[in-house]
C-alpha cells in the first residue's frame, strides 16, 4: 500500500532495492541501507551478470541529429543527456571541476545483461575513465521527478557488477585495450560512483527557494544520504554528487548543451 514503507531486508541485492524507494520513507530506507550495507553489496556481486559477449566500450564520433523542433524548449530524455555528455568529455576534461573523479567519458549505455535472464540489470549511463585510466561509473538522472537515493543505489549497484567483471571477466582486458594503457590490477579495490544531473534536478531535490515541492527531498533524508555516502566510500565504492550545467540552447544535433560540471554537497 501506498502509506506503509517498503523495508529492505539484508537478504536483498542493491538492485533489487533500488526499485523499492519512497520520496516518503526516504530517510528510514537509507538508515536500513545501511545498516544492511555489507550484505547487501556482498548479495550484489553474487547475483551481478558477467558478460561474455564485449562490453560496448567504442562509441561512433558521429552524432545522431534529432528533430530539432520538437526539442525547441529544452525537452530531452535522458538517453540525450547522457549522449550529450558523452561527447563533450569523450576526449578531454574541457569545464570539468578538478575535483570530478573522471577525466574522460569512455562510452555509454553500456549494457550488463549477459542474458536476459540477468532481470534487473541494465545499462549503466555513462562509463568514464578517471586520471589513472580506471573506470568510474556515472548515474544519471535528467527529470525532476527521478529519487536521489535511487540514483545512488544504481550507481553503487553497477560499479559492483563493473568490480566483478574486471576480475572475473574479460572486461580488464577490453578496457585496456581501449584505452590503450596496459598492466592495470587485475582487482579493483576501489571505484568511483558519481550521480550526476543537471541542475533543474539538484534545484527540486534540494528544495531551492521558488521551486515546487514535489519531489523534494527532506533535509533529514538527505543528512541520512550523505551519511550512507561515506559508507559506502569505506566499502570501496566513493560517490561523488555533480551538477551538470547546460540545456538550452540545443547544439547544432538538437541534444542539450553541456557547459560544464562541478562537485555539489547535498547539505
């Protein structure tokens, strides 16, 4: 029912909690989060697809061109924005913050399934490179009326699967080779999560004087978040919220603007 909160049971993977947060019980979830955090990251890598086909690591430098008209007024889904960002830091670090744990995009959309018996698995927004050629994976959230915890718990969701892979898989092997460095670890001891959305998204989940309070997020819950943020940062998995400046007016391919990007702290 829509009044009783769902609980998170230590037996659950985090993909299989993400899809059971509530703006409501936002603060009590993430307490249960983590609480539960080692056995739910453990129950993450056991259950998280390995693929055997490639990891789609290569992105064409050709863009796709939209019907500019009907994105006149800034109305992207998040499949533009995540294209958007991809090409604007597929090659160097132009506008972003030094403090960004990643200095190039890799690609996106790459998906994790390696059946699809992997249900609940998907395809993680932006995979990017930090500054000693290491993946770090990007969560990213476009509409206002998306769930800040939910991102974050993807996020971390998916850098587990990405960990697994490296050292289980062939993943290493193909990240190297794309990036053209050699002798990376074959273990992953840490990797950089970052939840990133532009800043009509970070307005409304903050509560910024003159927006709609739909979707806020409350100052407890979000206390609670940043709390659970340096757990997970102990467990290997440090998170990095960013806000994505840009929008209007559409580039010449009729996806949004990307201007820049810096570290935002969400108290």
């Amino acid at each position: 029912m829509k009044n009783l909160m769902k609980t998170i049971e230590p037996a659950m993977s985090l993909h299989e909690v993400m899809n059971r947060i509530q703006l409501r019980f936002m603060a009590e979830q993430t307490t249960q989060i983590k609480q539960y955090l080692p056995s739910l990251i453990e129950n993450t890598s056991k259950v998280a697809p390995v693929r055997r086909n490639p990891y789609k690591l290569k992105r064409p430098d050709k863009r796709r061109e939209l019907n500019r008209l009907s994105n006149a007024h800034g109305i992207w889904d998040e499949k533009h924005w995540e294209e958007a960002c991809y090409h604007k830091w597929s090659k160097r670090a132009h506008g972003l913050a030094p403090s960004i744990p990643f200095r190039r995009t890799v690609s996106y959309q790459v998906m994790l399934r390696n059946t699809n018996a992997d249900k609940g698995w998907g395809e993680i927004d932006l995979l990017a490179g930090s500054a000693d050629k290491l993946p770090v994976v990007i969560e990213l959230k476009s509409k206002t009326s998306e769930y800040l915890l939910r991102a974050v718990v993807e996020g971390v969701a998916y850098a587990v699967a990405i960990r697994k892979a490296w050292s289980q898989g062939n993943l290493r092997l193909q990240w190297q080779n794309r990036l053209a460095v050699s002798n990376l670890s074959q273990k992953l001891n840490t990797i950089a999560v970052v939840v990133a959305a532009p800043t009509s998204c970070w307005a409304r989940w903050k509560g910024k004087a003159g927006q709609e309070k739909a979707f806020q997020v409350k100052k407890e819950a979000l206390r609670v978040i940043e709390s659970l943020r340096i757990s997970f940062k102990e467990c290997g998995y440090p998170i990095t919220f960013v806000e994505i400046f840009g929008g209007e007016p559409s580039d010449v391919y009729g996806l949004p603007t990307i201007k820049k990007a810096k570290n935002l702290a969400i108290i």
